[in-house]
C-alpha cells in the first residue's frame, strides 16, 4: 500500500462483515473503524421478510440516512479508505451513505467491499459513487465470502496498486 495511511470502515449487523474487515485492516495495515448506528438494530428490525421492519423501511426511502454513532476522528489523515457493508437488497445500507456524505473524500482512494450470501453489488458503486466528492479515486466493490483468508485480502489490498 506504499505508505498510505488506511482506514477500513466498516457495517456489520451479524459479523461476518465485521470478521472481513478485521481480518482486511490486518492483511494491509489499516485502522478500524466501525460503522455504528447511533439506535442499534435488533433482530426485529433486520426481518427483511416484514415490510415494517426498520430495514425495509430503510431501504425502501432513498433519501433515508440513520444517524451513526460516533465519527472518525481525523479523516484527513487517511489517504485509503476501504468502506464494507452486507449487501441488503442488492444494495449497501442506507447508514453506509451517511458515513460516505459525513467526510470530505477529495483525493483520497476510496474501495468499497461487501459481505453476501450469494447476492451480487447490483447497482452499489452507481448508488455509493455518488456519496462521496466528485474527485475520489473510486475502485469497484469486491465481494467477499464469509471465509475470506487474511492472505487472500493482503493479495486483493496489493493488486488495488494504491
């Protein structure tokens, strides 16, 4: 990663995606940072078969932004920024936009990943693309299995040519 400062942010309401991006921020040197809803969800709210659920609720409002926990310190330090979230109807949560539009990405690499039981990024980098400033180095999102190795993501982190 020649030197760069990175930060692997990350939304995970099971913890595969949380177990990824651990095991990514490892692999290539970077810091932690979790994606925290500032109202935790509960099971209830991730039933994406009740169209009343908080997700589906969510997902179904495009403009819709859950407020997050708490915020990065000090974004301007980084120059990477890997961003990992579930894929929820073919989708990044909502809650990921809201991080993205929270910081100024001007100059900075930003690599999004996601977590998914099968469901490819379906319009995801379109939709996140546009949440960050125009002059971000964009990577296309990667998909990555529940059981993705720390040597598997150090060979992706290093073939990124950051």
């Amino acid at each position: 990663m020649n030197g760069s400062k990175i930060l692997v942010a990350y939304f995970s309401c099971s913890g595969v995606t949380a177990r990824a991006a651990q095991k990514l921020a490892k692999a290539c040197g970077g810091e932690l940072f979790e994606i925290a809803p500032a109202k935790p969800y509960i099971a209830a709210d991730l039933d994406w078969t009740n169209r009343s659920s908080r997700s589906s609720r969510e997902m179904a409002d495009e403009a819709c932004r859950p407020a997050i926990a708490r915020s990065v310190k000090d974004m301007s330090g980084y120059s990477v920024v890997f961003v990992g979230f579930p894929i929820w109807w073919y989708v990044a949560p909502r809650i990921v936009q809201t991080f993205l539009e929270s910081y100024d990405f001007s100059g900075k690499t930003v690599v999004p990943f996601f977590t998914s039981g099968g469901s490819g990024a379906g319009n995801t980098d379109a939709v996140l693309h546009k949440s960050c400033s125009p002059s971000v180095d964009w990577r296309r999102s990667k998909r990555l299995s529940g059981d993705v190795t720390e040597s598997e993501l150090k060979e992706w982190a290093d073939s990124l040519r950051i």
